[in-house]
C-alpha cells in the first residue's frame, strides 16, 4: 500500500470541487471581458475568440505531455507528477470525433 504525501483523498476531492468551480467562474467573467473587447456576442468574433481560447489550452496541454508533467494534482494539494504522454491511436480519435465535436460546439455556444 503507497502513503501518498499531501491532502487525504477526501480533501483533495473537495479542492478540485472548489478549484473547479472557482476556475469556471473566473474563466465566464474572462470569457465575458474577451467578448466585450472585441464587440460584444453578435459583433462577429466569437468564433474567434473561442479558437484562440482552444489553442491556447492546446497548447498547453502539448507542452506539459513534452515535459511528462501532470500539475493537477497541486489542486489537491499534492505535489505534481510524472506522466507519461497517452498512447493513441488512429482507432481511438475515430472515435473521439463525435466527442471532439460536440465539445467544440458546446464551447463555441
């Protein structure tokens, strides 16, 4: 049995609850400012936005596979550790597409 170091499981749980929401909150009052820069929801650059806003999270997640890092688990109060990039296949984004979709139209919206 591993003793891990940091938060019990429970806490950690409870951090990434509170962490979570309190990202969403800051990321709707971010989303709201970028819009409103750059003239409001039907000025015709909301699709840019949410591109922009993707590509960077992608972007990100690129550079913390590269350097085998998973810093999530500073939100439970733990310390962060190696990972390894996932193992996928061509099979596997055939079927993440649909998934893929959906989630890019729910954050476009």
């Amino acid at each position: 049995n591993i003793k891990m170091a940091g938060a019990p499981d429970s806490v950690a749980l409870l951090l990434f609850f509170v962490f979570w929401y309190a990202g969403n909150m800051k990321y709707n009052e971010y989303n709201s400012a970028a819009l409103t820069a750059v003239g409001g929801k039907t000025a015709g650059l909301t699709m840019t936005v949410a591109t922009m806003q993707i590509g960077v999270c992608a972007v990100y997640a690129c550079i913390m596979w590269a350097v085998k890092l998973n810093p999530a688990k500073l939100f439970g109060l733990q310390a962060p550790s190696k990972q390894d990039p996932p193992q996928v296949t061509q099979a596997d984004l055939k079927k993440s597409i649909p998934l893929a979709f959906c989630a890019a139209g729910a954050h476009a919206a």
